[in-house]
C-alpha cells in the first residue's frame, strides 16, 4: 500500500492545528502508520529541504523549520501521495482552494502550515529520513474494507 510522509510545521503546531489535521487525514479513510512530535536538528532541516538548496529562501526555509516542534506522520492508502497533496492546496496559501489545509487555514508562504512528499521518490526518501523502520506500525484497519 502506498505511503507518505506528512509534517505539521512548527506554526500549524503552534496553532493548534495537530488535531484538526489529522482528524481531516482520518475522516478521509487514510491509515496512520507512525507520528512523533519533536524538534528537528539543522542536519535533518538541511537533508529534508535538499532540493532547495540552491534557493533563496533556504536559509529561511530551514530557520523555520527547526524553529519549533513539528508533528512528523506518515499515512499510507490509496494514492495516499497525490491525495494528501490535495488536501493541503496549493504552495502558497493565497492561491490554495477553501476546503484544503492551506486555503482554510494559512496566509503565508513561508509559514505554510503542512508539508507532504510531492512523489513516490520523495515519499520514499522522506520517509526513511524522519522515521525508523520499527517505528512504522502495520496493522490491520477494517476501514479498508469500505473504502475499497
Ligand atoms: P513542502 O515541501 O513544504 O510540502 O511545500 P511544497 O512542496 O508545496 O513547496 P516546495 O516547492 O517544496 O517549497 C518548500 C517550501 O519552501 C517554502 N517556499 N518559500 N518564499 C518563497 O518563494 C517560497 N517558495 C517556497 C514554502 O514554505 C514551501 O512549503
Ligand atoms: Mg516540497
């Protein structure tokens, strides 16, 4: 079954928004595999945001990122990938559709609320870079059932 990674930034921590995501990733008949909250080092910021290293906005990117405690997750289900990207809308939150994550709750694009892995590769390299393989929990939901 296919897998993704997803974090709640240090804002939508902050916010207050843990539950209200996860809660949006449940509903959806998505399965919780693991979730931890912790505090991200430089060298984990550095490896996670790589693709971007060439940009501007690295430095802040990462700043930010380790600023805080985030909610690291990953969900697994059908096109769990591209689904959850839905979810969250578009990069900036001003050009995100109501309903996802980002358009109903976020207004910038630096402080963006939610970040998941924008493909198989990424879900892969993402996954294995925030958890360990003992903390990926397989278990059977009978949800799957339902939902096909
Ligand atoms: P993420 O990786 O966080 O899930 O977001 P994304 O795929 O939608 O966007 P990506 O292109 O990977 O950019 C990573 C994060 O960098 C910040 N960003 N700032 N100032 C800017 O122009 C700018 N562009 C991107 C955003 O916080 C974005 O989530
Ligand atoms: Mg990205």
């Amino acid at each position: 079954m296919e897998k993704t990674f997803v974090m709640v930034k240090p804002d939508g921590v902050q916010r207050g928004l843990i539950g209200e995501i996860v809660s949006r990733f449940e509903k959806k008949g998505y399965q919780l595999v693991a979730a931890k909250l912790m505090t991200v080092s430089q060298e984990l910021a550095e490896k996670h945001y790589a693709e971007h290293k060439e940009k501007p906005f690295f430095g802040e990117l990462v700043d930010f990122i380790t600023s805080g405690p985030v909610f690291a997750m990953v969900w697994q289900g059908q096109n769990v990938i591209a689904g959850a990207r839905q979810m969250m809308g578009k990069t900036n939150p001003a050009d995100a559709a109501p309903g996802t994550i980002r358009g109903d709750f976020g207004i910038s694009v630096g402080m963006n609320i939610i970040h998941g892995s924008d493909s198989p590769e990424s879900a892969e390299r993402e996954i294995n870079l925030w958890f360990g393989e003992q903390e990926l929990i397989n278990y059977d939901k009978t949800i799957n059932k339902w939902i096909g």
